[in-house]
C-alpha cells in the first residue's frame, strides 16, 4: 500500500514530464517498465467505455528523469 503522501501523476502529466506521448505511457505501464497503479474497474473486452484509472507515483518518473539526465551527461 502506498503511503497517503505520495504523490500520484496521471498519465497526461507523466506523459508531458517525460516529453513522451500518452500512448508510450500506457505501452510502458502495461509493459512493467514504468510502474504504475490501476484503480477502478477494469475495461471489459468489447466495451467502448473507459475502464480504470491509471496513476504513476512522481517518485518513479523523477528516478527516469534523472537517469536520463546522467546518460547524456
């Protein structure tokens, strides 16, 4: 369980943190490569409606940003 004072992005402001599509956000959420949090229900096969929510915790997004940081250094 996290701790209350994490804090949560959602996938559009990850999205604009790393400077990568929404798409590439969800594709590396599903992956496992960015860990991420999914609430709500989930999206039943052959619905068009929405399923869940997805929410990244900003420590996880400051770590790829700082790995980054140190590989074009």
């Amino acid at each position: 369980m996290l701790p209350a004072a994490q804090k949560l992005l959602t996938v559009a402001e990850t999205a604009k943190l790393l400077r990568v599509s929404k798409p590439t956000v969800y594709r590396w959420a599903a992956s496992g490569y960015l860990p991420s949090i999914q609430y709500g229900q989930p999206r039943v096969e052959g619905e068009t409606r929405r399923g869940g929510a997805i929410r990244i915790p900003r420590s996880v997004v400051e770590e790829l940003l700082a790995l980054a940081t140190e590989e074009a250094a």
